[in-house]
C-alpha cells in the first residue's frame, strides 16, 4: 500500500462515516493521469472522491475546427464519465480559463469554498514543482493549481478571519489531514496499482478528445507508471499535518 507507511485507507474507529477525498486539478484529465488507480481502489475500501477542476479545458486542442464552445462542454463529459470509471463520487468546475491560471484571491476562494463545503479528510493535487524527475517541465496551469490548493490546505481553509464571505454561506474552516502531490521528485507514498491499471486506462480512455492516438500514448503513461520489478505505481509526496 504504502512505503513504510500505515494502511490509512479505512476510516478509524473515532470517525464516523467513510473517509472523502478531494482531487484538485488543474485541468479535465490530470486526475486521471495523477491518481486513478489510487482514487479507484480507496473507493472500494470505502473512500467518498470528490473531483475539483480548476480550468475550462478550453485550450486542449490542435484541431483548428474545434471551438472553445464546443470543447468545454465535452471536456466536461469527459471528465464526468472518467471519474464514473473510478467509482467517483461528483465532479466540480471552476472554469477559470485554461492556459491562463493565475494564483489569485477568487481561484483560492474557489478552491476553499470547496474545501470547507466537502470536508475532504485527504486533498490531492499536483505538485507544484517546475521540473518533474528531470524528465518535463511542468504544465503553469498544474503548478499554479498545486500551489493554490496546498496554501488552501494551510492556512486558509482552517483560517476563520479568511474570507468571510464563505462564513456569509455557512462554510465554516476545516483542517484537512493528509495532502498527496503526484508529478512529485521527492515521493515518500507510493500505491501499487497493478490489479486496476486497466481500470485507469479505461478512465483516461474516456478523454478521447485528447488522444489522436489513444493506445500510443496509452503504451507511453504504461512505461511511466513501470516499475523494474514489473509492478504498477501512482507515487505521492504524502503531507499528514500535524495539527
């Protein structure tokens, strides 16, 4: 389950109900590359996934016949039915415009809104590195949600005197627990999905307006995920807040 970490999966006996978990990402489809096999078997040990994406989607194309009006819609159909693969609970949009993230008060008010409103035990995001294991440079959009969503983690949605119009809603502050960034250099977690890679494939396979050539890029994110020893991982920096 984890490196020499506990299996945190089931809720312990103090907490009543499942555990619930909120993917923040920047755009339709980076949840499904980051944790899907995670997402797919923590839900069937009883974990509630709630998804946050961040950007429109809009700008997730090379094909100049598409539009903005017509991709937005369907990237959203996209991700609705890739988070029903995983067995996700609901899936929310920001629409803030793809391309063009930026760290400011209404994308943080956004992203504590909704944090406040699902009380997730556990966030994941990305990591909001510039450099991936020295193998690509990270996407703006994903470092600038990753950096929003941990900042949201710590201090703000805990923060009472922040954002007081959220308390106007009847959102009061709540501490997240555990946060885990995928893209990670430095990981510390790691979830051996062998048994549901095919379920995550099939989840990014519902991103079709993405892939020219699905089983190509497929056989690519298959290596990636590789280990030598031929199992199959998603790998986080997991964060478990001390207070």
């Amino acid at each position: 389950m984890g490196t020499g970490l506990e299996d945190i999966r089931m809720p312990n006996e103090e907490q009543e109900g499942p555990k619930r978990a909120l993917i923040v990402s920047a755009h339709p489809d980076d949840s499904e590359f980051g944790a899907a096999g995670t997402a797919h078997l923590w839900t069937r040990d009883g974990w509630e996934f709630y998804y946050l994406i961040c950007s429109d989607g809009s700008k997730g194309t090379d094909d100049p016949e598409m539009t903005a009006e017509k991709l937005v819609p369907l990237r959203r159909e996209e991700q609705r039915a890739a988070a029903r693969v995983v067995g996700g609970k609901e899936v929310f949009f920001l629409d803030h415009v793809d391309g063009e993230l930026t760290y400011t008060r209404d994308l943080m008010r956004d992203v504590v809104r909704h944090i406040r409103r699902l009380k997730p035990y556990a966030v994941f995001t990305h990591d909001p590195n510039q450099i991936v294991r020295n193998m690509f440079i990270n996407h703006p959009d994903h470092r600038c949600a990753g950096e929003v969503a941990i900042d949201a983690v710590y201090p703000i949605a805990r923060n009472r005197p922040s954002f007081p119009e959220l308390l106007d809603e009847g959102l009061e502050p709540h501490s997240v627990k555990e946060v885990y960034l995928w893209t990670a250099s430095d990981v510390n977690f790691e979830v051996d999905i062998s048994d549901v890679l095919e379920t995550k494939v099939e989840a990014l396979r519902q991103h079709r307006s993405q892939f020219a050539d699905f089983e190509e890029m497929s056989q690519r994110v298959r290596n990636f995920w590789r280990e030598p020893d031929g199992r199959y991982l998603e790998r986080f920096r997991r964060l478990v807040l001390p207070f």
